[in-house]
C-alpha cells in the first residue's frame, strides 16, 4: 500500500465502510467480576465530508449480535432488552466532528430501542492509503460509554451479594475502513 498523507480528519468526499475490515463491538461488566464482550456483524456506516459538513450515518442489525449461546442470544433480542421485532436497528447520525491534537470528538443520535439520545464518541484517523486496487482508504476508529438504561434496556437481576448483574454503563467501539465512493 502506498501512504499518502496522515490525516487529523476524514477527508472531503464520500466514503463507504468496508464490512470486512470494519467491526462493531460492545462490552459491559457482568456479575462485577468480569466483562462480557459482543460484536454486531450485520451494520453499515457512511460518511460525508464537505468544505464545512460532516455526516456519519450508521445503522446495526440488532438480529445480528454475534453471541454463541442460543438462549442468551435469544433473550438479549427479547422485549426484556432489545425487542428486536419492534426495533429491529441501532442508528447513530452525526453531524458534527471536532479534531485536535489528541484526536477527534463526533457528536450525533443514538437510537436504540425507540429512544434517542445524543452521544459522544472520541477516536482517531488513520493515514490515507491507497489500496493494490486503487482505492483510497481510510481507517475510523470511535468509543464512546452510554448508560444502557437511558436508552430503555432496563433489564437486570439481584445477586445474592446486593450486586447486579449487568453494570449499567456500556462501553461500544466502532473500527471502520473506509472506502472513498467513486465519482
């Protein structure tokens, strides 16, 4: 691959993410000794950059969480937590994006469940290159911890110690390679 530039931003155009060297991941604490980790293979994310605009639209099959075990999976698409036949997406649009020194902030809504709420993820751009194919690319990587109550997955269980089951906040990462659409 040959390195154009670094980048402190996505640059101008229209740029699609490559599913296959991009991931969707999410992970929160459990029983207060571990973390249990997820990942959503089915989403899609676009993102627009113009002289003075910047839109990021995401979107994520719930169906598609990646989980081995059949009955947590098939209770994590329940109406205890997603409900996925009354929502079956995850959305995330954003429109603003600020860079520094230490990276980038974008701002936008996140829907999940019906509810929506707006969220900040922190991250980085990865160096413009230039693929065998000739495609530009580029790499996005954001964070961001919401409290999964505040977008109605309320769902938790006493133990015996007067801990929870699930921590409330969760922590998602989203890693994109993103292609510039051609003209």
């Amino acid at each position: 691959m040959t390195t154009i530039q670094a980048q402190r931003t996505v640059p101008a155009g229209s740029w699609t993410a490559d599913r296959t060297h991009s991931s969707a991941t999410f992970e929160v604490g459990h029983l207060g000794v571990s973390t249990f980790n997820g990942k959503i293979k089915d989403f899609a994310a676009s993102v627009n950059v113009g002289d003075e605009t910047f839109v990021l639209d995401g979107s994520a099959r719930v169906e598609s969480l990646d989980i081995d075990e059949e009955n947590l999976k098939a209770h994590l698409l329940s109406p205890e937590f997603f409900d996925v036949e009354r929502h079956p997406a995850i959305r995330f649009r954003a429109d603003r994006l600020d860079a520094n020194d230490d990276g980038l902030v974008i701002a936008g809504d996140l829907e999940i469940k019906g509810h929506t709420k707006q969220v900040e993820a922190t991250g980085h751009v990865g160096e413009l290159v230039v693929d065998p194919t000739g495609a530009e690319r580029v790499a996005l990587e954001l964070e961001t911890v919401i409290d999964r109550t505040e977008f109605g997955l309320n769902w938790n269980m006493d133990l015996p110690n007067g801990g929870k089951a699930l921590a409330d906040e969760v922590r998602l990462t989203v890693s994109l390679e993103l292609v510039r659409d051609e003209a």
